[in-house]
C-alpha cells in the first residue's frame, strides 16, 4: 500500500540552496554531521562500491585548507592582490562546516564508470538535503580549485579522485529566495499512457 508523505513532498517542493554568505555559524555538531553522512551515503550505489568518501573541514582545519589555496593562487601570480588572497583563504570558512565528496570512480569489469560517477552526484545532493532536513542551510558548491591538480594534496584528496562537491553548511542567516524553475514541458517528453 502507497502512503503519501505529505511533509517529504512539500519539503522537497520547497528546498532552497543557501548563497555560502547567507550561512552563518553555529553550524552542526558532530553527531549531526555524523548522521547526516549516514543519510548522504544512502544513495543508489550500483555494485555497492562506495565510489565516493567525504573529507570534513571544520575548525581551524577550514582556514588551514585556504592558506594552501592562497598559496597556490600566489604562485600562480606573485602580484595577486591582498583582497584576491583573502577571498581565497576565506574560500573554506565562509559556513562553519564544509564537507568535499570526493568521487573515487575508476574502471570496474561491470559497473560503469559513469554510473560511479552519478553515484558521488547522489552523494552530494543527499548531503544537502540531510543539512536541510536537520534546520541547517546548505549550498553545493565547486569552484576552481575543485578541478586544480595542485589543490588536490592540499585538500588531502588522492592523484587518481576527483571532488565532486564541497557542501557548505551552517545556519541560515535569511530565508533562501525563490529562483525561476524549468516549466515541465520543456524539459519532460512522455512515452505512453501514465
């Protein structure tokens, strides 16, 4: 027997990322984040591979994160201004939590790499939505040094893993605003009769 969740549906209907400078502290404390990652890793996982972990920066280790990027940014142009090098230290402790889903998808004799791929996505979206469920505001984010070879041992992520995401979690210090959704006739075709 089919039993509607009424509160799921609505909840779903009207779930908002949060902008990264409308998340204020406090932000959860470990047993929270703990289950939201129980929650975020209850995902569609096909050949049950866990081709995803997560990385938590919390505290001190969100700032120490951004000294590296800094770093990085600097070597790239010595000439980078004072305010350039501050956004990029900051770029890690804007919410008081930040979570980086890492996908470690690679090849599989009978699981696409792909489907892996998805699979940290999933990872990534439920991660927010478990933020959400528990009071928090929530934003998922990449940015370049989501794609930066250099970041990656900065970041304690692997040569052959990429990020997925970082999510960045804390208190709402505003209500998210409304933005404009796709009109379901242009983005769903039917085969057949529903």
């Amino acid at each position: 027997m089919n039993a509607k969740n009424d509160a799921l549906v609505d909840f779903l209907k009207t779930r908002r990322s949060t902008p990264v400078l409308q998340l204020a502290a406090p932000g959860p404390g470990r047993n929270e984040i703990e289950e939201m990652l129980t929650i975020a890793a209850r995902i569609p996982d096909h050949g049950k591979l866990a081709p995803w972990r997560f990385i938590v920066f919390a505290g001190s280790a969100r700032e120490e994160a951004g000294e590296k990027l800094a770093d990085i940014v600097k070597a790239d142009d010595p000439a980078s201004s004072p305010e350039r090098l501050t956004l990029e230290r900051e770029r890690l402790s804007r919410a008081p939590l930040v979570i980086a889903v890492i996908s470690r998808a690679g090849v599989h004799p009978k699981i696409p790499e792909w489907e892996q791929v998805m699979s940290a996505g999933a990872a990534c979206y439920n991660l927010v939505v478990a933020a959400n469920a528990f009071g928090y505001g929530a934003t998922w984010l990449t940015e370049w040094y989501a794609f930066d070879e250099r970041a990656k041992p900065a970041l304690g992520v692997e040569p052959e893993e990429k990020i997925a995401g970082f999510i960045h979690i804390g208190t709402r210090t505003e209500a998210p605003f409304e933005r404009v959704r796709p009109a379901l006739e242009d983005i769903v075709i039917w085969r057949g009769e529903a």
